[in-house]
C-alpha cells in the first residue's frame, strides 16, 4: 500500500513577506544606533590600549609631537598649496613657497618684537616700586610667605638631623612652568619643516594607498568621507581661529595704543599668539597686562584698564564671534575641552594645548562615521 500524502498546508494568513521599505528601515536604525561592547574584556584591553599609546607619545614626544604638528599645519597649508597649484605652480615649488613664507612671517614678528620685549625688560626694574605700591593692600600676606620662603631655603641648607631630609623644589617661575614643555619642539624644528615639506607634496598619497587596500566600496568610501571631513573642518578651524586671532590682536593693539600703554604691536602680537591656547591662554593674557597695567601707570584704577579692555575683547569674541563661525562645524563638550587643554599640556606643553582642540575635533569626526565608535562620538558633543 502507498501512503497517502498529506495534503499541503497553506501558509497562515499572517504569514507575507516584509514590505519592501523595512529593510531600510532596518539599515537606518542600524546606523544611527550606538552600540556598546557587551564583553567586559574589550573595555580593559582598550583600556590597556589607550594606556600603551599615552605612554608612547609621552616617552616619544621629542619625535612624535613634530610629527603631529606637521600633519596639523598641512591641514592649515593644503588650501594655499591647492591654489598656488592652480596658477600652474609645481606642488613641489607651491609646497616649499608656503613653509618659506611662514618661516619668514615667524622670523619678522621676532625681529620686529625683539626691541620693544628688550625696552620692556629694561624698564623691569625700574617700575617695581610702582608695583610694590599698588600692592600695599597684601603686603602682608606677601610678607608672610616671603618668611615661609626664607625659613624653607634655611632648612634646605641646614645639614640633614634626625634622620630626616628635608628638600625645596625652586619653581622657575609662570614662565619657565609655561615653556618648560617646549624644548623638545625647537630641537624637532627641523625635523617638523621636512614633515611639513614632504606631506604637502605627497598631497592624497596616503588616502589612494589607504582606499587600495580596503576591501569593499563602502569601506573605500567611508575613508574617502572621513579624510575629506577631517581636511575641511580642521582648516576651517584653523583659518577662522587664525583670523580671529588677529582681530583680537589688532584690537587690542589699538586699545593699548589708545590707552597709553606703549608698543602696541608688541601687545597685539602676545594677544594674538595667546589667543591660540582656549581658556589658558587668555586667562594668562589677562595676569600679563594687569602686571603690564601696574609697572606703566601710578593710578590703580588707570592700571586696570589694559586688562580690563583686553578681557572685554576676548569675551567679544571668545563668546559671540568664533562660536557663531564655528557651530556648525564643532560642537565639542566644554568640559573635554578644558581636560583635553589641561593633559595635552602636562604632556607636550604649549605646543600640546595649542594641538589639543585640534586632536579633540579630529577624534570625534572619525568617531562619528565608525559605527563601533559612535558613542565615544556622542559623548563628546556639546550642546
């Protein structure tokens, strides 16, 4: 006997195929989702990771920070070099006008400050007693610690008793902590002019090898997206802040010219350079010309002007011009900010706060175009 088949069971009513439009839908939850790992050993070995890297750049940075400086300031010279090439230039010839022209801008602000900085030196001594006069209001306290100073110096130079030792730190000084980390960069100098001169030249080299080697066409394309997005926003950066630099440099040039203080260009020229460093460097600016302020004039009050012009300037435009240029490009949490300044800092000096944003801003924009590192992305966003 042959056993029946059994009938064929027809599929339920609920049973249809997905609508065409899901699978799209499913692709865009996919990308703009933020995974996390869910094993605990991938924090700790990139936790382990990111460890070894930090070490490496700290151990290494006589070599590693004119690396890095190189590669920032190709950003700023690639535009130059792009159009000096559409005027039929050689790369090679556009790319070494350019580092000429900033080595001789560089070399003509030192000579051009180096009078007036020596003028300023030797009126030093001279303007202490003003100083000391306007700071009648602690002298006290100044008192006292000069005693703390000096009983700390005698024990220093006491034979060690009682088996204890007793050893005083001598600060250089705000200057001598504030360049203290930079030394490495001079004697890189040369070493970041050749970087510099070779990268302009290569121009893409490195993105085409990049695009060869990935396997499929939307990791080709994601390099290409990330590449073109670091140059365009990190330029951009560069350009806006170096122009708003010398607007703050020139009007506080013109507000110290006004004011009576003497040698604006000199004053232009710090403001503009501190104006490079978020945060710090202003706040320095300003410790600058209240000491400036108190050297130059015999009323308290007339000496408060300088920084008080100076601080209205950069509140100007540290909180309505630069943001209002830069939001649509970078919205990094403020916070990041200040520890991303305050670490660079510790580790590369003021080369690395100069580089900090810079670095801060190329991490989130690679952040937010891998789909694993989306949430280091979101987490450094601003408002």
């Amino acid at each position: 006997m042959i056993a029946a088949s059994p009938p064929p069971q027809r599929p339920p009513l609920d049973d249809h195929p997905p609508e065409p439009h899901a699978a799209v839908m499913d692709e865009a939850v996919d990308e703009t989702e933020m995974p996390l790992p869910s094993d605990p050993r991938t924090f700790f070995l990139g936790g382990l990771f990111g460890l070894a890297v930090l070490t490496a750049l700290y151990v290494a940075s006589s070599v590693i920070l004119p690396v890095v400086l190189a590669f920032v300031l190709n950003l700023l010279l690639q535009p130059a070099v792009r159009l000096l090439g559409r005027l039929h230039l050689p790369r090679a010839v556009g790319a070494l006008l350019s580092i000429l022209l900033v080595i001789a801008a560089l070399v003509g602000f030192v000579a051009a400050l180096s009078v007036p900085a020596a003028n300023w030196a030797e009126r030093l001594p001279e303007g202490i007693p003003r100083l000391e006069a306007h700071l009648q209001v602690m002298k006290g306290p100044i008192q006292a610690l000069q005693k703390v100073i000096q009983q700390a110096e005698q024990a220093a130079d006491a034979p060690p008793g009682r088996g204890s030792i007793v050893s005083v730190r001598r600060d250089l000084g705000i200057t001598g902590a504030l360049f203290a980390g930079t030394r490495s960069v001079l004697d890189g100098l040369v070493t970041t002019v050749l970087v510099l001169y070779f990268l302009l030249v290569a121009g893409n080299i490195f993105l085409r090898r990049i695009v060869e080697i990935l396997p499929t066409f939307s990791n080709k394309r994601q390099a290409v997206d990330i590449s073109q997005q670091i140059q365009e926003d990190i330029s951009a950066y560069l350009v806006t802040i170096t122009a708003m630099n010398a607007a703050v440099g020139a009007a506080t040039a013109l507000a110290m010219y006004l004011c009576g203080l003497g040698d604006p260009l000199l004053w232009g020229t710090t403001a503009f350079l501190l104006n490079y460093i978020p945060i710090l460097g202003p706040l320095f600016g300003v410790c600058i010309f209240v000491l400036v302020g108190m050297l130059s004039f015999e009323s308290l009050w007339w000496a408060l002007l300088p920084p008080v012009l100076y601080f209205c300037i950069h509140l100007a435009e540290g909180e309505r011009l630069t943001p209002m240029l830069l939001a649509r490009r970078f919205t990094l949490n403020p916070v990041l900010i200040i520890l991303s300044l305050m670490f660079w800092f510790w580790m590369w000096g003021v080369l690395g706060a100069i580089l900090a944003v810079p670095m801060l801003a190329i991490l989130k924009i690679i952040s937010d175009r891998l789909r694993p590192l989306k949430a280091l992305g979101h987490f450094l966003e601003g408002e």
